[in-house]
C-alpha cells in the first residue's frame, strides 16, 4: 500500500505516532482486517501491530469485532475528528482550570517573589538577549505591549 508521508505527517495532528498512523491508513482502505493482515498492508512489524491496534481501539480510531481471529473495524473519519476534537477540548479545560487555581494560591506570590528577588540582582546590560522563534517573538512584543506605559522602541537590522 502507498501512502503519501505528507498524509501519514499531518496524521500527527491526531496525536498518532507512525505506526498508529500506518495501521490506521491501512485499516480505513480494508474497512475490516485482522492484526496480521493490517501488519502486512502497512509494513508495521506483526509483533507491533497488536499494541498498536490496541492503542488505537483506547483512542477510538477502531473498535474490536470479537471471534476467530479478532478483527478490527475502522471508525469513521469524521467520527474520529469529532472524539479528537472533544479529547483537546477536555485537556484543554482541564490545563485552564489548573492554570487558574495556580493564579489565586500562594504558588504565584512565591514565583514573583523570587522572580523580584532575582531581578534586583540584574544590570541593565543583562536585560538585553536574543529572542529566537517567531512564536516566542510575538510573545514577546506582545507582553512589551501589555506591560508598556508611555512608548515601545524596537531596534533591528535592515533586513531584519
């Protein structure tokens, strides 16, 4: 079976690693396989392909059709988008709600408390780095922003 990488890449999206991947693609093409039939298809070694497709079903790309030999059946694609969709939101909600305790506990007077500490002990020519990344780049201009008072100057190259 070929598969185009850029697919089986964007797979990754879906929190599926390249065997995951593999198997998954190999199972959507067939609809019904067994774990050996799914290894073959996808180049996945067969002594994988069982925990693969056990990680799989927990995940809920496939579900497991009981009898001799198991076989596995592939989930809609558009179901699977929705259960992945809901996976993130759930962490999401999650990570938030952990992040928001943090901002109303002690944790975060101690946390400033050391950042302060630690600053004072900084000279001017210390406050000067290199910000690598595009991401940590806006970030940055983006507290800048927040943070100003009167004016933001921002020195760089020609090209830059």
């Amino acid at each position: 079976m070929i598969i185009q990488p850029e697919l089986l890449n964007k797979l990754k999206d879906f929190s599926l690693n390249s065997y995951e991947s593999k198997i998954w693609v190999a199972l959507l093409s067939r609809g019904v396989s067994t774990a050996g039939e799914l290894s073959d298809i996808a180049n996945v070694p067969r002594s994988r392909s069982y925990d693969v497709l056990e990680s799989l079903e927990k995940k809920g790309f496939v579900v497991l059709k009981l009898g001799k030999p198991i076989k596995y059946l592939a989930v809609a694609p558009e179901e699977v988008i929705e259960r992945v969709k809901k996976k993130i939101n759930k962490e999401t909600l999650s990570k938030l709600k952990i992040l928001n305790e943090i901002k109303s506990t002690d944790i975060l007077d101690e946390l400033n408390s050391l950042y302060k500490q630690g600053i004072k002990s900084v000279t001017p020519f210390d406050l000067s780095g290199v910000i690598r990344g595009r991401t940590n780049l806006y970030n940055h201009i983006e507290s800048m922003i927040r943070k100003a008072k009167k004016s933001i100057s921002i020195s760089t190259s020609e090209k830059g």
